[in-house]
C-alpha cells in the first residue's frame, strides 16, 4: 500500500502531457441543450459534425403522421441492419391504433415513454438533453434518434461489431492452462472475466477517459477482497488524467503510477484473463481500457513480474522448482 499513497503527481502529468496534449478552446456549442423543435435539434448537429463525409443523416416522417423524426449515424460503424429493422421500420410503420388507446395520447405528439418502451426493439436506449453527451456516443457507433416535439434525444446502441476472435496471446502463450486472450474490445474483456470469475463481488466500475477523444474504461475489483482505500485512490487518480486522448493502456500507466523515474514497473500488464483473476483474488484491481488488450494490475510486487499463470496448474513441487529457477537466472544475470 506504500506506492498507493495520495499525492501530487502534476509535475510528471505536465512531463507526459506536453508530448501529447495540444493547446486547443472547445467548441462554444457544446453545452448548448436539445428543444423541442426537430429542425433547430438537426441542425445543432450537423454544425458540430456535419461537415464529416461519413457521418449519414435521414430524416422521415413518424408512421402516417406528419410528425417529423431523423437519426444521425456513422457510416462504417454502426450497424445498418439494426438500423433497418429495429429502428427505421418500426417507426414509420403505422402504429396509431394502437397508441390512440395510450393513457399519454395527445392528437398531432407522441410520447417518449411509448417510443422507447413499445415501439424500439433494440436493447440499449438512453436519452441525452445536451449535444456535448451525445457527439461521443455517435462517434462510437451509436445511432442517435431525433423526434418532432421532444426535447430529449435517443441515443440507441447500434455498434457494428467488428472484432477479432478471441485467441490466445502470443506474448504470453502457455504449455498449460486457458487457450483465451483479451481483444480490443472493451465488452468482450469484461464478459470474459465474468466467465471465468463467477463471484457476486466482482465490480465492474466504468470511468470516462481522454477530454477529447473519450474512451470507457473499467476498473475491476472484488469488493470483499480488495482494500477500499486501494480502489478510491485508484478511481481517484485516473478521474483526474488530463489529456487529450487515450490510445493504449500505456498511457494510463504512466499517468497514475507512483514515480515515473523508477526502471522498475509499478503497474503489471497482461492479455491473460487467468492471470488478471488470480490477482483480483488477491485483493488487486485491473484497469481494463477499450481499444487495447492490455489490461493493468495494480499494486505489484516484485515476485509477481517472475511468476507464470502456469505455476499455479503444476504441482507445488514442480511449480516451485519453475519459480526457484526463474529467480536464480534472475540474479545470476
């Protein structure tokens, strides 16, 4: 717990950043909020990224009603077949009949409630009010849905699911053991540590980083066994990252590690999920960052840079000599 100690840390943040950040002003409408009108909505949006040749935009009109509705999309990355089916049909399907017969029925509206609840089949729907919350979601492969006389806007998970089979890592390949790696896919890495860790105390805890280019980050934990001072301060350094854009992992070790002139890693990286278990179990936290298969461990020991995942699928004895061995060429090098 002796590296886990609060303190200033801006002198090597100013040493990183400087290579990294660029002196830039945010754009003036980014706080400014959504209203109830369609066309001033679609256009707030197309002013921050509509000059983007990928981002698409198609407006249409509510089932038979004159109400109008639009999505904003990025072409490549979101899914152009949940879109079709689970989006665009619904809602230009006739569907007045039955919401005629709604407590919320209003002649010439349509309510949130009815859209979001008997109209989407789509699983992940969330409502935004400022365009500030909603660029990043889009930029990401969301879907965003526009309605005449809503205020809110729909953010809608449609992310093409482009990704790379999960395989065993190169880097760390074993004789012994999972024949599974992490991916660059936030969401298949935390699937992959409920799998295998089926423990109603793991916790998942999902941060924002980078203040341009946001990217979702996770902080794991098992809350019986990892020290709540160890988890806040954790949480607490990476809340306060500044910078511009979080490409790998990397980055994110630099920044919250203790002293950044040691040779000596503080923070542990691997692609092995058995490996991030059997520290979790330990009372340690992993950093798992969307984008990278490279997930941190932190705190580490010395002893834990020479040990394998693989030492604890041998008996004591030959698990041992494994150990022994590596320390003696070690020291003898």
């Amino acid at each position: 717990m002796s590296w886990w100690k609060s303190r200033d840390k801006q002198v090597k943040k100013n040493n990183i950043q400087s290579k990294t950040k660029q002196e830039h002003k945010p754009s003036q409408n980014t706080n400014v909020h959504f209203t109830n009108d369609f066309a001033s909505n679609l256009e707030l949006i197309k002013q921050q990224i509509g000059h983007n040749s990928d981002v698409r935009f198609r407006k249409f009109n509510i089932g038979r009603t004159d109400i109008q509705a639009g999505i904003v999309f990025v072409d490549g990355l979101s899914d152009k077949e949940i879109i079709d089916k689970h989006i665009m049909k619904l809602l230009m399907d006739d569907f007045s009949d039955e919401y005629k017969n709604e407590s919320s029925y209003v002649e010439g509206t349509v309510s949130k409630e009815y859209i979001k609840n008997k109209v989407l089949t789509i699983s992940e729907v969330a409502e935004v009010y400022y365009i500030k919350d909603l660029i990043p979601k889009v930029l990401i492969g969301s879907t965003a849905l526009l309605i005449d006389g809503l205020a809110d806007v729909f953010i809608l998970g449609t992310t093409k699911a482009n990704k790379r089979n999960i395989e065993e890592p190169v880097s760390e390949a074993l004789v012994r053991g999972p024949r599974v790696g992490f991916t660059e896919v936030l969401s298949d890495n935390t699937s992959l540590l409920r799998r295998h860790c089926a423990d109603e105390s793991l916790s998942l805890v999902k941060l924002p980083v980078g203040e341009r280019a946001k990217k979702e980050l996770v902080v794991a934990f098992i809350k019986d066994l990892a020290s709540t001072e160890l988890v806040d301060e954790i949480k607490n350094r990476i809340q306060k990252i500044d910078i511009d854009s979080v490409l790998e992992s990397g980055y994110i070790e630099q920044l919250i590690e203790d002293n950044y002139l040691s040779p000596f890693p503080q923070i542990q990286n691997t692609e092995r999920p058995d490996r991030v278990i059997s520290a979790l179990m330990e009372g340690r936290v992993a950093i798992l960052l969307d984008g990278t298969p490279f997930v941190l461990i932190a705190p580490v020991t010395f002893s834990m840079l020479l040990q394998s995942p693989e030492d604890y699928y041998e008996r004591w004895l030959p698990g041992t000599l494994l150990r022994l061995l590596r320390f003696s060429a070690y020291y003898a090098s």
